[in-house]
C-alpha cells in the first residue's frame, strides 16, 4: 500500500506521515530532505542554488548528509526549494523516490508531487494545509525553542516566498493531485490532526477497486 502526503512547508505533513508509516507499519521517506541535502551539499562547496549545474553536481550528495541535523535549518530550506526548481535536479531524484514508494510492501513518502509525480497510482492520497500564519507560527516557534532568534514577520515572509516559488515552478509544482482529500490543519492538535488523516485514508482505501 502506497500512501502519499504532500503540502506546503510547515503544514504537518511529515508528523503526519511519520504518524501514518506507524500504524500501518511503513517505511516513511521524507522526500523534502533529498531536496535539502541537494541544496547544503550545494552551499558546502560554494555553489549557487539557483545555478542548474551547481545543483545538477550536487545530486551526487553522500547519504550520510540525510541525518545531518544542518538540514533543519531555513537557509537550507530555501536552497532546497531553489535547487528544486531546476527539472535536471527532479529527474535525477525521481528514479530513487519511485523505488522507495514501488519496494514490497508499500511506503509512505511525503513531499510536494508524491500524489502528482511520484506515486500517482498510491492508493491514498492526502494533501495537507494550513494558513501561512499559522505555519509561520509553528515554525516560528520551533525556532526560537531551538534557540534561534528569528523575528515572526520574517518566517512569515519566508514562508510565503517558499509557497510562492514551489507552486509556481514550472516542474511538478506544488499542487494538490485530482484525487488527493484535504487535511487542513489550521485549527487541529498534532493528536486531532493524525487521527483526521487515519480516518481519511481508510475513506480512501474502502473505496479502492477490489
Ligand atoms: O518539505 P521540506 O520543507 O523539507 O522541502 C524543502 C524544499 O524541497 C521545498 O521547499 C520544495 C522541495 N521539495 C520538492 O520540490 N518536492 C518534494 N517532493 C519535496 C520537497
């Protein structure tokens, strides 16, 4: 079973996922960090993410680099959704996220175009939102937990920018797939949020063809 969750930044999709790969006993990849390490892996040897060679070389990353916690971070961030932008950058990531969602047994992978590009054939699909004040909040917050000293309007302000860029790129841009269910999660608790998305994929799987 192919489950696939996509939205924009800081829209609970991946603790939605990781959520969904535990009870239906999944591997989970998160397809924004393959992204990340594309555009640190860029800034590490003084490229230019908006180049498309620089980005294109960097796709040869170490996957050592996925558990490196500098991924987190906004700048990353906003390479990853710059480096993302170049078709030769997503062509060469494709191959790897496919084999993932196509391996025995099934995944669930989140990201931008799991339900678009991807796995259109996954046998659920979700796509998760909430307003980009409320995201810029969640972030922000986290931010500041982990000791950053970011003011609010400018998360807000990168935030905004990032939808802009990853729904406006002319490959798989952010979209939501014909088929997907919304989850919105303006107004939900982690806990309410993950049990919404469970209660919408078993909507989804009593509907698969036999
Ligand atoms: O989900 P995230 O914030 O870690 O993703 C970082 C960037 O990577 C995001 O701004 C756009 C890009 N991305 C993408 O283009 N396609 C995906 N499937 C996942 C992420």
């Amino acid at each position: 079973m192919i489950i696939a969750v996509d939205g924009p930044a800081a829209s609970g999709k991946g603790t939605i996922a990781r959520a969904l790969a535990r009870h239906y006993k999944l591997p989970h990849l998160d397809t924004g960090l393959l992204y990340r390490a594309v555009g640190q892996t860029v800034l590490d040897r003084g490229g230019d993410p908006a180049s498309e060679t620089d980005a294109l070389a960097a796709c040869d990353f170490d996957d050592a680099l996925l558990d490196d916690l500098r991924l987190k971070s906004g700048t990353v961030g906003n390479a990853a959704s710059v480096v993302s932008a170049h078709p030769a950058v997503r062509a060469a990531l494709i191959e790897r996220q496919q084999r993932f969602a196509n391996q025995p047994g099934g995944a669930v992978l989140d990201g931008r175009d799991i339900g678009t590009v991807i796995a259109p054939h996954a046998d659920a699909k979700l796509f998760v939102r909430a307003t980009s004040a409320v995201r810029a909040r969640r972030r922000h917050e986290e931010l500041v937990r982990s000791g950053g000293t970011i003011s609010y309007d400018r998360v807000l302000a990168d935030i905004k920018a990032r939808d802009l860029r990853d729904s406006t790129r002319s490959a798989a841009p952010l979209k939501q797939a014909d088929d997907a269910v919304l989850l919105d999660t303006s107004f939900l608790s982690i806990e309410s949020a993950i049990n919404h998305a469970i209660e919408l994929v078993e909507g989804q799987l009593v509907k698969r063809p036999a």
